[in-house]
C-alpha cells in the first residue's frame, strides 16, 4: 500500500487541512467576540467586509452551522491521512503513536494560538474572514438546515428554546457599556447619556417644584403686587389663579404679554387675553415619557396633580434638560447654591427644604428616599412631629441634629455621616 501513495503529497495535503483547521478556529471565535454595535457602525458608514458580517451575525446559528461543518471535516480527514501515513511509516504502533501526535499539533498549533489570536483582534480578523463565510453560507443553506432541523428537535427534547432577547441590552447594561466600553468618550458626554438613561428611573415628583413654593399671579391681588412678580420673575411663564393656586385660572406666556404691555400701564384685566390653558400631568410620570407628552402636546410646562386631582408641583421642559445635561440656567445654579451644604467640623449645615435626591446627587451622598421628597419631610414622616432644637436622629448611614424650626417645619439640621449601615429608626 506504501508503494502505491507516495508521502510528500499526503504531508502537503495534511498540513493545508492544519492551516483550515486553524482558519476555522480563529474566525469562529473572532465573529462571535467581535463587537456587535463596533460592526454594525462600520457598516453603516459603508465598510463592504463589516456588512457582510452584520448579516452573518444575524443568523449566527447558520454561520456556526458551516463554521462546524468546515472544521469537522478537515479534522476527520487530516486525521485519516495520519492514520495512512502512520500505518506506512510505523504500522500499527505507529497509528497510536500518529494519533497522539495530530492531537498534540493541532491543539498547539490550529486551535489555542488561532483562537487566543482571534479574541485579542477579533474585529481584524472577522472583517475579512466575512467575504469567504458569506458566499460559502449561501451556498451550503441545505446544509444549515439539515443540521438545525436536528439540532431543534434535541433542543425540544431537553425542554430548551433558543431566546431571541439575547441581543436586547437592559438600562443597566447600556450604562456598564458606556461607562467601561466607552473610555475614550469624553466625561460631559458620558453624563448626558447616563442622564438620557436615568430619565426612566426619575419621575415628575422627584424634580417637581413643589406646591408652596411655585410663584404665580393671584387675580384677586393688586395690580401692582402682579406687576412686581412678572418684574421680577426669571421664567417664560406664570401660573395665574384666583386667592389659590388650586384654583388655577391658566398660564400666562411672558414673552408674548411683554412684547404687547406696557407694564407702566398694568392692569390686571389684560393677563386674561394671553392667557393659555393649563396643563395638567401626573406625579407619577417617567421623566422620558413626559418628555414625550410635552413634544406632542406642544406644550413647555406642566401641572403636576396626585390621584385626586389636586396640584402638587410645577415642572417644565427646562428642568427634564436640567436631568439630561446638568444645571444651565442661572437660576437653578443660584438655588443649587443656597442648598449646598456647608462644612461645619465633621458636620454639614443643610437647609431642610433641600431635596434629597438633588443632595445626594450633588455631595455624593446616600441619604434614603422613600415617600418624602426633602429633609423636613423625611424628618417629619419619621417623627410625625416638629422636633425640638438639639434633637438627634438617624436616617441611612446619617446622623441629623436639627438647628433650627418654625412653626410647621424643619429650617436647618447638621448632617454627619456616620457609615453604619442600619434601617431607617428614630432615637433620642
């Protein structure tokens, strides 16, 4: 039999099975590392090699499919020549000895280098790998489907269906995505999508300015006690209401009303001609779907009511950008400026109309949030009374000293962390 086949053309032809081998390994573990999103950009600015890996990796199970097939076979063969040339050379103890040997060179040289390559430069290798999968995909699609027939039916019998929401990225991986896979991307830009991402998490009631504090203009008050609020307002609108705000009249659009009054001239029967309708939302919304609500309802501002109907707080477009990009309007800088807090030894001096979520994102902190939005109200719905000057108690990991108190709320407390980690409790 030796006589019959020469040698040299079986070694050439098993070290050209050892390269495919390798070829098969590298590419299959260089187009199933690759970059997804990286691939589908290319692709997108017109990279030939990254469109065709796009469609291959929409239907990975065909490209596997083939990548097997390939592989299988030129392993199956590579190892029948060994067995004749290791009958030839050496006989029976050489077919062992033979076997050995191809499964030592192919495990060091067409598998782990081929693929250690291929997941430190997948992206290199995948692209031009692509030209050579796509066409050979296409043509053998009898063979894809003969295997994923059987490949189904094992499937079934273990109870098994492949998911199709592998590929849907949850919030919280899109920002491991940005903040890890993204180094590159500058720190403001970084914060603008983590704020675009956080807008699902954030509600109309967590950024609202709430009930007491929302200045407006009163019918039934003096000309000239509403000519000093639109003076002084910083604002593009007002609400206007009759003795209460729950009693809302409508809206004034100031840039309009100034562009056509003489405010030397004020009187309060004109604001009822640049009035508009109010707008009423709930407290519950998502920031991101009341961004939504306000681009298709054309309107800027929004009422904020609870289930009853009654008004909680007053929010407008402006303030969603505030989550987005951080703070811009003067304003909003000035007010973040009086509720920071300030140093005092190892304490912090807080205004207790603080919100808290705006002071844990601003100091870093991580003072509980759960139905009060602001210190008082924390500190109210634990007590359920106005504590005394002096008086001590722990929130989270915070010890408060209240400093100061009216007559029906909390002024100012001392905030200090003191880093234990117990559930929220009242101690004197």
């Amino acid at each position: 039999m030796g006589d019959d086949i020469p040698l040299e053309p079986l070694f050439i032809l098993l070290a050209i099975l050892l390269i495919l081998s390798a070829f098969f390994a590298a590419t299959e573990t260089a187009l199933m590392r690759v970059n997804k999103y990286r691939i589908r950009h290319l692709a997108r600015k017109g990279n030939r090699n990254a469109v065709l890996a796009e469609k291959l990796l929409k239907q990975p199970e065909k490209l596997i499919a083939f990548i097997l097939f390939g592989n299988n076979l030129v392993n199956f063969v590579a190892a029948s020549i060994v067995g004749v040339i290791s009958m030839e050379i050496g006989g029976p103890t050489g077919v062992a000895v033979g076997t050995i040997l191809l499964t030592i060179i192919v495990l060091l040289i067409a598998e782990s280098p081929p693929k250690t390559l291929a997941a430190l430069f997948p992206e290199k290798i995948a692209l031009p790998a692509s030209r050579f999968y796509y066409p050979m995909v296409k043509i053998f699609k009898p063979l894809y489907f003969f295997i994923n027939f059987f490949t189904n039916i094992i499937l079934k019998l273990l109870g098994s269906q492949p998911d199709n929401n592998d590929e849907k990225l949850s919030i919280d991986q899109l920002k491991t995505l940005i903040s890890d896979g993204m180094t590159k991307t500058s720190i403001d830009r970084q914060k603008i999508m983590m704020g675009v991402l956080d807008l699902g998490n954030i509600t109309v009631e967590d950024i609202m300015l709430p009930h007491n504090e929302i200045v407006g203009i009163d019918l039934n008050a003096s000309n000239q006690t509403n000519r000093k609020i639109i003076e002084g307002n910083f604002h593009s609108s007002l609400p206007v209401y009759s003795d209460v705000l729950d009693n809302l009249k409508g809206v004034l659009d100031l840039n309009e009303f100034l562009k056509d009054v003489d405010l030397s001239s004020f009187d309060n029967s004109l604001l009822r001609k640049y009035m508009k309708k109010a707008y009423f939302i709930p407290e519950k919304t998502t920031l991101s779907q009341q961004l939504v609500e306000f681009k298709n309802n054309n309107q800027k501002t929004g009422f904020a009511v609870d289930e009853y109907g009654n008004i909680q707080g007053l929010i407008t477009i402006e303030d969603i950008f505030e989550e987005i990009v951080g703070d811009y309007l003067e304003e909003t800088k000035k007010l973040n400026k009086e509720i920071r807090p300030k140093r005092v030894g190892d304490y912090f001096v807080v205004n207790a109309s603080s919100n808290i979520r705006v002071l844990n994102k601003i100091m870093g902190w991580n003072i509980p949030v759960d139905e009060a939005k602001t210190i008082n109200g924390a500190i109210l719905e634990n007590l359920g009374y106005i504590p005394e000057v002096d008086f001590e108690f722990k929130l989270g990991e915070y010890l408060f000293t209240i400093i100061s108190t009216k007559e029906n709320a909390v002024e100012t407390v001392k905030v200090k962390n003191i880093k234990d980690n117990y559930k929220l409790k009242v101690v004197s």
